[in-house]
C-alpha cells in the first residue's frame, strides 16, 4: 500500500516490502534477546544466523505468489 501510495511500480514496492519484512522480522527477535540481557551485537549476530534463511523464503514465495 506504501508504493501504492507514492506512485511507485511493481518492483520498488516489492524492493520496499523485503526490506520492511527484514528490519521488523529482524528488530522484534533482537528485543526478546536484549531483554534477556544479552548483548546488542550478541543479539543482533544471533537474529542475523537464525532469521535470514527464515525471512527469505517468506518474502521469495510470497512474492512469487502475489507478484
């Protein structure tokens, strides 16, 4: 809805929706770890290890559904 806002075609907005799924998928797993005490580069290593492979098959097979 975002690049449908702005104007934007098919492939900005499904460049912006990726990124928008990695920063919040990646921003609410570090915050459970942080408040476990653990630190943010700690935290953020182990988010980047255990949700990249996760995040990118959700965006790859909903985009090739809905694109």
């Amino acid at each position: 809805m975002i690049g449908m806002a702005l104007g934007w075609g098919i492939t900005p907005t499904i460049a912006l929706a990726v990124a928008l799924a990695f920063l919040y998928g990646y921003a609410l797993s570090t915050l459970p770890l942080l408040s476990a005490a653990l630190g943010f580069f700690a935290a953020l290593s182990v988010v980047f290890a255990a949700e990249t492979l996760s995040i990118a098959t959700m965006e790859v097979v909903d985009n090739l559904v809905m694109a």
